[in-house]
C-alpha cells in the first residue's frame, strides 16, 4: 500500500512564493535586489483620518521573519494570528479574556521581531476633512464619476506608492519595490486601478516601480499582521493628535520607534494634484 506523508510548510515558505514563479536568473536577480512592502490600513476608512501604513524590508529578510513570527505566536499563551484591535482590547479574537501583562508581553515579543527584520516604516495619512473638502471643490457631477472618488483608499493606495517611488528618486535607491496589501475584497480593486497610474511619473522614476501589487491572505503572509500592528499605532497616532488627546502608549510602541520611519500626510493641496492627475480630462471635473 503506497503511503503519503503530509509536506511541511514552513512560514517563509508563503514569502518565497511570491517569487518563485520567475525565471531562475529573473528569481536570483529580484531576490538580491527586490524590496517588499507590506501593506494594511487601520480603522477601514472611519473618521477622523484614513491610514495605510506597513513595512519594507527585502525578501530574504521577510522569509527570516515570517517563521520568528510564528514561532513568536506559538510561544505561551498561544495564538494563531495577531490582530492589533484585537489586541488592543483583550475582548475579542485571540486575545478574548487575556490580562493586559500577558497581551504586553506578547506585544513586545511581536515588536521586536518587527525590529530585528524591517528595514523601513512606511505610512499614509489623509484626514476625511480635506479629503471632503478636495472632492466637493473639484468635481461638479461626482457620482458620474469613477468609483474612485467616493473611495479614499485608491487615493491612499496611490498616494503611498507615489510618494515612495520619489523617495527612492531623490535618494538615489536603485531597487524596486514590490507591494503586498492585505485583501481587501472590493477595495482590492482600487490597489490595481491607482497602480495604472503611476506610469504618469516622469521616466527617471519607471524602474523603481515594481511588480502590479499583490493582495494576500494575511492569515498566511505573515509579514501583513506585522503591518496591521504598525496601521493601528499610525492611526492612533493621528487621532490623539487631531482630537487633541493624550498619546495612545502601548508596550509595542517605544520598540516600533526604534525602527526608521517615513510618513507622508495629504492635505487638500496634496489631493488636488492627485485628483487631477487622475481626472484632469474628465468632463465633469472642476478645477478650483
């Protein structure tokens, strides 16, 4: 009788794959020099701010870290993923009846496996106030309009990409940067559609742009659950500040600032020149 023993997988195993489809010399080339970013947004789009925000690190760093991550989830008391919100509250998910010790040392755990792999922060802001404010005083006619404009996460997702490309420009990094967002569902869509437009940038910028951006479970990649704990500081962090409250400090915190970090916020002027870009021919635009 044949007998079939079940294949291992380990963690890393779902970071290499990413890759794996390439050619042996375009997979040893993109795995020397490709960047990866992990991407989540934090409070699905609720008032006062929306956010997306993640870590870049390269791919054999990322492999590294998704098995100390899961070795650091497995480590007593266990869970199987993390969720910030949940995490945050101790009343739902894994963390339902946990006490605040134990969740912070699980917290500082999670962290500082974030620190010893990520090479860079990355997050995005933009207030619902100017992004109410640009729409309503540019666009005459805005539900003759494409979905994005009632969406801000194409002009969140667009605007991360953007900003991190000139980055790259203006200090003079030459790799790539591949992008992986937690899915999304409907909104996975819009990751794609804001990604078409990044060709508008001037040609010095086209070979930083990297792969069409992937979306993934984040159940299995990994490296998104240490995105989501990264979201959800990045928005706390703009909502103590707009609502003028205290500083949400949590036992991850002082670890992630050890990390370096590149934060971009839009105001109305910034998401004119979006909206423009991407809807300057359109007839029912305005200009202000």
């Amino acid at each position: 009788m044949d007998r079939y023993f079940p294949l291992t997988i380990q963690p890393s195993d779902h970071v290499w794959a990413l890759v794996s489809g390439l050619a042996s010399p375009d997979r040893e080339r993109r795995l020397m020099g490709i960047l990866q970013a992990y991407i989540d947004d934090s409070g699905r789009g609720a008032p006062p701010v929306y956010v997306l925000a993640g870590w870049i690190s390269d791919s054999a760093r990322w492999a590294s870290f998704a098995n100390e991550w899961a070795a650091a989830l497995r480590e007593p008391p266990l869970i199987n993923y993390f969720k910030m919100k949940e995490a945050a509250s101790c009343q739902g998910g894994e963390f339902m009846g946990w006490q605040n010790e134990a969740r912070d040392r699980k917290l500082v755990r999670l962290a500082s496996v974030i620190r010893d792999h990520a090479m860079v922060g990355i997050g995005f802001a933009v207030k619902h106030t100017d992004w109410e404010l640009a729409v309503k005083r540019r666009v005459k006619n805005i539900p003759v309009m494409g979905k994005q404009l009632k969406e801000p996460y194409f002009f969140a997702c667009y605007g991360l990409m953007i900003q991190f490309i000139k980055m790259q420009r203006d200090l003079g990094i030459s790799q790539p940067v591949d992008f992986i967002f937690d899915e999304q569902q409907k909104l996975s869509a819009y990751v794609d559609e804001s990604y078409d437009h990044l060709k508008a940038l001037p040609a010095e910028c086209h070979p930083l742009i990297g792969d069409r951006p992937s979306h993934k479970d984040d159940k299995k990649i990994l490296p998104l659950q240490a995105a989501d704990l990264f979201a959800w500081h990045v928005r706390r962090y703009f909502e103590d500040e707009i609502e003028q409250k205290p500083p949400h400090i949590t036992a991850a915190r002082p670890i992630l600032e050890t990390i370096p970090q590149i934060g971009t916020v839009w105001g109305p002027d910034h998401l004119d020149e979006a909206i423009s870009a991407v809807f300057g021919r359109h007839p029912d635009f305005e200009s202000p």
